[in-house]
C-alpha cells in the first residue's frame, strides 16, 4: 500500500472511530438532552473526514460523508432534532464509510456504490423536514452583545449564543491573561473550571492592552449557574457580566442539562472535554516503534557481551581499576538500557477503552436485533494494555460477547420467569494484575449446565464414554475444538467458531482463559493476557542440542532432578512436587528432537498457573534473558507449542514456547491421571 | 527564506498543502505546520512569517477568531491570511473574509489554484 494512501486510512481510521464514539456518547445521553460538544465533535470528525477524502480523491467517502456533514450541521445548528432514530440513521451510515475505507485497505479502492445510501440520507432529511426546530438568523437576538465578539464568531458558535440567550441565561466573557510559553496548560486548567460552571461558546484570543510576551484570552461563557458563584470560582479571572439572566437561577439550571450530565451508577464514566486540546502528539506507525525496539534488543545483546568481557577481564587479570570501571559502565548500560525499553514500551501502551467502545457498539446493536434487553456495564477502561494487544484481544472478547448476548441471557419471559430482573446484565472488567491484563467478563443468565455440556461432549465423542470428570472438569470441555452448544448457526455467535478459537487465539497471545459457572444464575470468563508481547522475560533452555525460551511469565520454579524421581502413573510421567503429583513433558520428544543419551541430571521448568501446572523437562538451563519475541510467518505460526522466534546473540535465533497449547497437550493426555489421583485439582 | 504557517487539524491536508506550496516555482519557502489554534497564537512570535494558510472549523480557537487576532495585532497586520474552508461553509468564509483574510480556497483544490493564490499573496 502506498504511503499516502495508508496515511489517508489511519487517519480516516481515527476520525470513524471519533464519529462513532460521538455517537454511541449521544445515544447513552439522549434522554438528559443532546450534548452539544460532543454533537459538534462529531460534526467536526465528518467534516475532516469530507475534506480528507475529497483531497484523497475517494469519491464515495467523500459524497457520504457530505451528505452525513450536511445532516450533522443541521443538528448542531438546531435546524433539526436529535432522536433515536437520527443516531441509529446516522450509525448505519457509518458502516458504510467503515465497508468503503476497508475496501480502500484491502483492494485500493472503493468497490461499494453510496447511491443508495446518498438517496436515503436524502429522504431521510426529507421527512424530518416537518419538524425543524428553530428558524436560521432570527433576527434582533443578539442584542447586548458586542459588535467585537460577534464578529469573530463562527456560524456553529453564533448558533450556540443564540441557544443561550433564549434559554435566558446569564451570559458573561472571562478575560484571562498568560504567559505566551505556557499558556496551553493554564487555559486548559481555566476551560475545566468554566465547564463546570456553564457552556463556553467562544475562546477569543486578543492583542490589544497585553504586555509582549503574554497573551490574552475572553472567553464567552453562558452560565449555568448564579453570576455570584462564578465569580467565586474563578475570583483569579475578571468575569464581566453581558446579559443577565433572570431572576430564580435555579430553574434555569435545570434547562441545560448539558454539562455534567450525571451518569448512571455502574456506568462508565467518560468524561467529553469541551475543548479537545490543541495536543502535541504524534501519529507514529506501530511498525517504526518495533523497529526501535529491535534496536534496543540488539543493543542489549551488545550490553551482555560487555559484562561478559569485563568479567572475563577480572577473571584472568584480577579485580583492576579498569575492570571495575567497565562492570560500572556496563551497570549505568544495563540501567539505562533498561528505562529506554520501558519508556518504548509506554508509547505503545493504549487504555482498553478503545476496545470497549467498539465492544460497545456490537452490544447495542446485537441487542436490538435480538430483542434482548441488556444492560452491559463497563469498569477499568483506564487500564493500558500494548497497542497491538488490545487489537489482538478485540475479536476474542467480541465473540465472547456475543456469547453471552445469545447463549448467556435468556429472554425476557424466561428471566421474568426465573424470578430475574427482565433486563439482563453483561459486565466486562479490565484491571492489571502484575505483567498482565485481567478481562472478566460475567453475564448473569443461564449459566452454563454441566449435564448439557457432559452429554453433548459424548455425543461429539470428545471423550470417552466411561470418563469421569468434575464440575470444573465438564465446564471446561466447552474449549475443546469441535464443542458448541449452539443447535443453529445463526447470524450472531454461530459462525463456526466456538469457544475453541477464542481459547486458541488467547494462547497464541500468550495468554490464558477460565470459566466459571453457577447454572441458573451467571457465568463469569476470565482472560489473562500479558501486557505487551513485545519483549518479555524468558528462560532459556537447552535439549537435545536445540535453545528455546520460556517465558517467564508462565513460569513458577526450575527444579533439578535425577532421572529415578520420574515416577510412571498409567504410561504418562510425573514427578511428586511437595506432595502434588506433576505431569511432565519431555520438550525433545515433544518436538520430534533427536535423544541423545541418558543424562545423570535433567531440569524442569515449571509453568502454569495455580492447579494447571505441568513440568517441562530439559537437558539444561542456560539462564534469563528479555528476548523480543517475532511472529513466525503465515507457514509456521499454526504450529502448536510455540508462539514465535527471537533472536539472541549474533544470527543465533531461538524458539518461544507457547505455553498454553504446551499445556493443553499434556493436560489432555493426562486428564485420566488427574481424574483418579486429584491431586492436582483443575 | 519565506516562512509560511499552515493552521490545519487533518494531518493529511496539511500535508496536501505542503506539497502544492513545496513545488512553487523558483520560489523557496519554509513552511511550519500546526494542528491548532493555540499552537498557531504560540508559534506567532518566533518568525516573521510571510503568509498563514488556517482552517475555520479548528477545535481550540477557530480560522475566524485567528484571522481576527492576526488583523488587530500592529506586529502581524501585515501577514496575508488564506482561508483553506470546504464550500458548503459560505457564512463562515464570508465572516473571515469580513475580518481582513486575502483570499479563500475551498477544499478539495487543485495544487495550481493554490499555488497561484499563494504567490500572489507572496507578492502583497
């Protein structure tokens, strides 16, 4: 794809995903009033987007989002009302921009016609028609404002003034003064007190009567509150009255409910800033920083071959001042080394929010299809996770989510039936836990029914008819690849893919998923992913001649043991670990590696988490390193067991183990083991 | 060295009118971007800048109340501004017009119009 052309998708990419946050925001809101500044947010996100494509030469982007700016413009003049039906409208249109800009990544170009679309939006404003509110430029409204405000307001804030002066509030400039160098933060501190005050329509800035070097401010803002308490609040600034409002102050409050609209308990808070700030970030692509990070991989390569010598030099030469010079240089290396990668690693980091406002969407809109009534809370979506991570995850906790909208919660009759409220709860919490993310996500329907499960895992022949297994056991078998519940295929979770190829793709992000179940009352899934995949901690180590790397993340201890403590418990091995039996995998084999003797002396890796553990056996360990982990290809990555190659030393490159689908082989094939000794509890 | 300022939230027309400014002949201009308002009112003071090319729909301050800040300054009255607006925003661009712009431009344009309205204005 060309540079341009990939430039023009990223961008574009980041205006659909503002126009649509925008939107899902009014659409939450709608029933406390229509927001202004986020309307006006998303006026602003098409209307970039219009010139983008227009520039870019994307003929039906360009058409749809015109037709969408003009019926934004319209809203956000006041010329039309904001409904339900004008969100659901304009969010359907959306998909198409969405369809036509992944036709432009994928095939170059647009493939789909916006005719249809354009006839639509054009019908659509046909109807509304009727119901168009307020008249544009009513005349004589402005009275009492001065000629100089006026004048430099654009048509949008002219619209909002006049909203304010009709609505009989009490309107008043700030004047404000900073230094020029710093100015940004202190306005940016000053607009958030004015915000909780009222609506501020217009930031002028101003020459006259500033000393050089400082740059002034009026700010005309309509009060949603007394002139007393906002001369209270902002006592630092001059605030000058313009047009009072009349007397009661507060009936007038509750007129504008559009600042601070307050929340409903358990909702997410996203705070719209009035203003977005003239930041000073930078678009980078994710490709270029990876690009950084090799070099830092490769740097650190380069630190190790100088703590090495230093050491060989004070081995050889003894404890000389300049051996002791090099160990301290190579220390402040390692240290600096060290904080580059983290800060690295920081750039790369989002909050998941962004995953939960698409999650979002799918939910409203499945729901509607559905005809399910669901109440989906969201909590964490402060927490980072890597940029590339938080892409990776979005499918799997999609497909989880549909999940719980379609096989979860039941409908409405049988809830009500159950003695639950008709409306049915889905929560998805994120939150860190040490070198990983935590999503949980709980519905509080059916339930997943063992018996159900026990009876349909027979039927498929999943496994043996005589086996038995725990509730946790059965409840687990709904990850084995060809398990689904679901009698039909239908449009929403049944698309071929079950809980198998969420289970997979977590594993293959090095991550790990748990359920579980109270039948009639919730189902809770729990995905643990690491933080980044970037670079991670790893043990290295040695079998039959081959180096791989473990990550650290998944491992618990290293134990050496001699080859008379593998003890053999029905053909499978295990070794007793403080009183648990543990099974063992022997990596060579496992890998088709060729054996070399017996050895007087073997090492294991114990990796997993809490009762799922197993132990890898290995000739030697070679000792820690932080590797930065490298896809393996399309050919190589459905490979089970390892999730990527790194490179360590000059042209060495090693191994990664995927520790999960490491884990699932063995577990597998001792399920019968922990069925009859149980001593190591799933 | 003519410095010229280019006031434009969308990454992509701002590079759109770089490459038009970068290839007018026999002319060599530095040319300074920004993406606000705020940063435009920052940049002001740090050279003599010979033309400013702004956006009105900005998310700080907008082209309209620049332009008018530009024309009240005595140190920047002289610096011609293009209003770089898209067509359906007729009001706006005739207000920014009323405060003293030199000329508007309306996205999408040709590289040629906008290079012949710049030097043009290069030679006010």
């Amino acid at each position: 794809m060309s540079e341009a052309r990939e430039e023009f998708v990223s961008e574009a990419e980041d205006l659909l995903r503002e126009t649509e946050d925008g939107l899902l925001d009014l659409q939450e809101t709608l029933s406390k009033g229509c927001n202004p500044d986020v309307l006006n947010g998303v006026f602003r996100s098409i209307h970039t987007l219009k010139g983008l494509s227009g520039l870019f030469g994307q003929r039906g982007i360009l058409d749809l989002s015109h037709a969408m700016e003009t019926m934004l413009d319209e809203l956000r003049l006041g010329q039309r009302e904001l409904t339900e039906a004008t969100i659901a409208f304009l969010l359907k249109n959306l998909d198409i921009l969405k369809k036509l800009l992944g036709e432009i990544f994928k095939e170059g170009k647009e493939l789909t016609s916006v005719d249809a679309a354009l006839e639509e939006i054009g019908k659509f404003r046909d109807e509304g028609k009727g119901r168009e509110k307020e008249v544009k430029n009513e005349p004589g409204c402005l009275t009492g404002i001065p000629e100089e405000i006026t004048k430099v307001l654009s048509e949008y804030e002219e619209h909002r003034l006049r909203t304010a002066l009709k609505k009989e509030l009490c309107l008043v400039t700030v004047e404000a003064e900073f230094e020029l160098v710093s100015f940004e933060e202190d306005l940016k501190g000053l607009i958030e007190k004015i915000n909780q005050l009222g609506e501020l329509i217009a930031t002028i800035p101003k020459t006259l009567g500033v000393l050089p070097g400082r740059i002034g401010f009026d700010l005309l803002v309509a009060l949603n509150t007394s002139l007393s308490k906002a001369k209270e609040a902002l006592k630092l600034w001059s605030v000058n009255e313009l047009v009072p409002s009349p007397p009661e102050p507060e009936t007038t409050s509750s007129i504008l409910p559009a600042v601070n609209i307050p929340t409903k308990p358990g909702e997410e808070i996203i705070q719209e800033p009035l203003l977005k700030s003239g930041s000073s970030t930078v678009r980078v692509d994710i490709g270029k920083i990876d690009a950084i990070l090799d070099t830092v991989g490769e740097l650190m390569l380069a630190k190790g071959a100088v703590s090495r010598i230093g050491a060989e030099i004070s081995e050889t030469f003894g404890f000389g001042p300049f051996s002791v010079d090099l160990q301290k240089v190579s220390r402040i290396l390692e240290k600096r080394l060290e904080e580059l990668q983290n800060q690295i690693l920081e750039i790369r980091m989002v909050p998941v929010r962004q995953v939960f406002s698409r999650l979002n969407r799918v939910v409203r809109r499945y729901t509607r299809d559905k005809g399910k009534e669901i109440d989906l809370q969201l909590f964490g979506g402060e927490t980072e996770v890597d940029k590339l991570m938080a892409e990776e995850i979005i499918d799997p906790l999609m497909h989880m989510m549909r999940n719980a909208i379609d096989h979860g919660i039941e409908p409405a009759e049988e809830r009500l039936a159950a003695g639950k409220p008709v409306t049915g709860v889905i929560t998805l919490k994120a939150f860190p836990k040490g070198n990983h993310v935590v999503f949980q996500l709980t519905d509080d329907g059916y339930g997943i029914q063992p018996e159900k499960v026990l009876a349909k895992a027979r039927e498929k022949k999943l496994i043996a008819e005589n086996q038995t297994l725990d509730h946790d056991g059965i409840v687990k078998l709904i990850f084995l690849p060809g398990f689904s519940t679901a009698s039909s295929v239908n449009d929403v979770s049944g698309r071929g893919v079950g809980m198998d190829v969420v289970k997979e793709k977590v594993s293959s992000l090095g991550g790990f998923i748990d359920v579980e179940t109270e039948p009639g009352c919730k189902t809770t899934f729990t995905v643990t992913i690491p933080i980044t995949l970037a670079i991670i901690k790893a043990v290295l180590v040695s079998t039959a001649g081959e180096t791989m790397a473990v990550p650290m993340a998944s491992t618990s201890e290293t134990l050496s043991i001699e080859p008379d403590m593998i003890q053999h418990i029905e053909g499978k091995e295990v070794i007793e670990l403080r009183g648990k039996m543990l099974p063992i995998v022997r990596l060579a084999e496992m890998f088709w590696l060729y054996h070399d003797r017996p050895r007087e002396r073997y090492f294991v890796v114990v990796v997993g988490f809490g009762g799922r553990r197993i132990g890898l056996l290995v000739d030697s360990l070679l000792g820690q390193q932080e590797i930065v982990v490298k896809p393996l290809g399309e050919r190589l990555e459905k490979i089970k067991g390892i999730s990527g190659a790194a490179e360590i030393g000059k042209y060495k490159v090693i191994l990664v183990l995927d520790v999960e689908s490491l884990m699932e082989e063995a577990m597998l094939s001792s399920q019968t083991i922990k069925a009859d000794s149980d001593g190591l509890g799933a | 060295m003519k410095s010229i300022l280019i006031v434009e939230d969308s990454a992509m027309t701002r590079a759109m009118i770089r490459t038009a400014l970068e290839n007018i002949d026999d002319c060599e201009v530095e040319i300074i971007e920004v993406e606000s308002g705020f940063e435009a009112l920052r940049i002001l003071p740090s050279r003599e800048f010979r033309l400013i090319l702004t956006d009105i729909n900005m998310p700080d301050i907008n082209g309209l109340e620049l332009i008018n800040f530009v024309k009240s300054n005595p140190t920047y009255r002289n610096i011609p501004l293009i209003i770089v607006t898209t067509e359906c925003r007729e009001e706006d661009r005739n207000r920014g017009m009323a405060l003293g712009a030199f000329a508007y431009i309306t996205k999408p344009f040709e590289p040629e119009a906008l290079q012949k309205l710049v030097q043009k204005a290069l030679e006010e």
